[in-house]
C-alpha cells in the first residue's frame, strides 16, 4: 500500500499575515498565538522579521524559547545584518530554521533593489551561505519568482542549492498567477535536480482570489510544503487560508492525496483566538471558520439536513472544532426546522399551531433577519395562547446530542 507523501505546514500568520493593516500583535500576543499554532500541528512557524524592530526579534525570541515541538522560522533578506539579526533570535529554538529572500523578476531587481542579474545571484548565494554558518535548516525564497525568467530563476536556484539551501520557496508574490500557469511552473521547478534533496515550496496571495487553488495545483505538480496562513490574514488581500488547504486534502483525499500534521479540531480555535487578538473577524461566509460555514436557513436545506447532514455538508463542523450545525430561524425557514426546534424547546404544538407559528415567524423575520429562541417562544405565547413558563428543561440540550448548535 503507498504511502500519500507528507506535505509540510509552514505558517506564517506572525510574520507575513501580521504586516497586514490592522492585524499587528504585541510580543506577548504572538507568544499565545505561536502556542496555539503549536497546538494545531503546523510543521514551521515563521514567527517574525528580526530585523525590523526591537519588538519583533523579541518575539522571534521568545517564540523560539517557548515552541518546540515544530520548527520556528525568522525572515532577513539575503544581507549580513539581517542574517546575523534572525540567528541571534533563533538562538533559543529546539528547530530553528532561517528564511533569506531577494527578489528575482526584472521589475523588482530594475525598479526597486536596482542591481543586476549577476548581483542577485551573488547575494542569494552568498545569504543563504550565511546563514547556514549558523543553522542547518536554510529556506531561500525568490520574492516574485513568478513573474521572473525561469532562465534566470533556475540559475539562481542551482545557486542556493549548492550554498546550502534546503527549501526552496517560489512565490506568487503579488497572486497573478493561475491554476494552469502554476501548474507549470511547479513541474518545471521540481523535475529539476531532483537528487539535491530540497523540498519545493509555495507562496501564494490572494489578490485574484487564487491563492488556495494555486497552493493546491503548486501540491499537485511537486511542491511539498505549502506557506499559508490562519483566516488566510497576509498582505493587501491576505494569503493562502491555511484552513482551506488543510480540509480540502481532507475532504478531497480522493484528488489530493497527500499527509500533514495539523490536528483539524483545532482549526476553528485557532481562527477564534486570532480574531480576538487582532480584533479583525473573518467575514460570515468564509470557508471553515465563518459564522456561516455551517449554518442553514433555507428551509429546503434545513429539510435536508434534519433527514441527513450529508445532504448540504460535505464534512462534518465537529471536525474543525465547531460546535455543530447552525439551523437558523429566518425568512426562508420552512415548518420542519419551526416544528423540531419547537419540539426541542419543550414544545408540543399541533399541525395547525404550527402553521400559525411558521407565518408568525416569517412575517417577523422579515423585519429582524432571524429569530433567536427568545422570540420563538414569545410568537408561540402570543399566536397560539400556550404558556411558555413552564419550559425548564435545557433548550438546547436534544439540539446539542443531533450534533446541531442553536443559533447564530
């Protein structure tokens, strides 16, 4: 029987998703954030960019300190400083791994770091052997490689390759790539050298709304470690969703047949606590972890979950540490979910009772969006005249052993 390769989790949510607008962390919360990410299985953390701040070679510090059960990783550019910067953070860690980059494509070596083709290959080369003066584990990533000369690209890898370098990142740095481009790209890449031992990585942001499907295609065609981030927080529009990677193997292990660590319960506890920290919620309607990933309104959906779950969830909400479904009282409820969360309340309400309580309900949740058991009982005491007082038992305990949660 084969065994499905094991794909490497590289988190970058303290580094890369921090530098985003709105989402920066103090050292003691990226301490708490690295221990859940811990928790959750990720093979590398990359916990920050030393040489930026005090603050931030603090926190790389102190997160090399405390995690030790996965790699931690610290960024610099392919420049002593920077270099000599992350190896002094790391010094505490158990796994520690640098992460050097320099640009690669015409437009960021013309336009912004004005130097030439052969500069760059020197500085790559001469950064990554740098940094392995201090660690073993050397990622060399080329910022915009994407969009650079695979002429070029290939001969600054087979640089790094023979400097010291282990893992070989190939962003999309500014997400202009496509599932077919990547594809190419990735197996262009990864046939080569393939007695050098290096994984191949990938980088993508979401500024097309690609960035997991490019992930995945770049998984497919080679690549072995994927670089993502929880709520898929990054710069401009964010990162690849490293909780989308992960269930889609999950779910999908019939297209992608691939391993990893991460323990999925803790998925949605990690989404949580990074919104708390950084005060900055997933929109409703985001895969896995929004409010809405596992919530059902419509009454022929509800219809369909009340008689099987399969029917409208392709995985189950308990499997990435939601509590159960959500079947939500709103307009396009129909009477089935009225009839059973009535049932579920204590309730013993005749067909006709029912009816009167569905229109009731509708009407209502046309003005308010949805109805919360609060209400429901009061439409129930106002339309049909029965006594709701007498409801003591826990309401939400028949939902909570179907495996269903009972509100928004």
């Amino acid at each position: 029987m084969d065994t499905a390769p094991r794909v490497r989790i590289f988190d970058t949510t303290l580094r890369d998703g921090e530098q985003a607008p709105g989402f920066s962390l103090s050292v003691d919360q990226k301490l708490l954030m690295a221990r859940q990410l811990e928790a959750l299985g990720a093979d590398v953390i990359e916990a920050g960019f030393p040489i930026a701040s005090d603050a931030d070679a603090e926190a790389v510090r102190l997160v090399a300190a405390s995690v030790r059960g996965a790699s931690v990783a610290a960024l610099a550019r392919c420049a002593p400083d920077d270099i000599d910067r992350a190896a002094w953070a790391l010094t505490p860690a158990a796994r520690p791994r640098i992460h050097v980059f320099i640009a690669t494509s015409d437009l960021h070596l013309a336009k912004k770091l004005r130097i030439s083709r052969a500069e760059c290959v020197d500085a790559a080369a001469r950064g990554v052997a740098r940094a392995r003066q201090y660690v073993d584990d050397v990622q060399f990533s080329a910022e915009d490689a994407i969009r650079s000369d695979r002429a070029f690209l290939a001969e600054v890898i087979d640089a790094v390759i023979d400097a010291g370098a282990t893992t070989i990142n190939l962003p999309d740095t500014v997400g202009y790539a496509t599932p077919d481009e990547i594809a190419g790209f990735f197996e262009h890449f990864t046939t080569r050298r393939q007695d050098s031992g290096v994984i191949y990585s990938t980088h993508c942001h979401d500024d097309l709304g690609l960035a997991v499907a490019n992930s995945l295609t770049a998984l497919a065609s080679g690549a072995r470690q994927i670089e993502c981030t929880i709520n898929g927080i990054g710069e401009r529009a964010g990162n690849a969703s490293l909780e989308e990677i992960v269930m889609a193997m999950a779910v999908r292990a019939d297209r992608l047949p691939f391993a990893n660590g991460i323990e999925t319960r803790e998925l949605y506890p990690s989404s949580r606590l990074l919104t708390q920290l950084t005060g900055e919620a997933v929109q409703a309607n985001k895969a896995i972890v929004g409010r809405n990933a596992f919530a059902h309104e419509a009454g022929i959906h509800q219809d369909g979950m009340l008689k099987d779950r399969r029917t409208y969830e392709i995985m189950r909400p308990e499997d990435v540490g939601v509590a159960g479904a959500t079947l939500v009282l709103g307009k396009h409820s129909g009477r089935h979910a009225v009839a059973r969360r009535a049932e579920q309340l204590g309730l013993a309400l005749g067909r006709r009772q029912i009816d009167t309580v569905y229109l009731a309900m509708v009407a209502r949740a046309d003005r308010v969006k949805t109805i919360d058991d609060t209400e429901l009982l009061a439409i129930v005491e106002r339309e049909c005249g029965v006594s709701v007082a007498a409801v003591t038992a826990d309401p939400y305990a028949a939902l909570t052993e179907r495996g269903y949660g009972h509100g928004v």
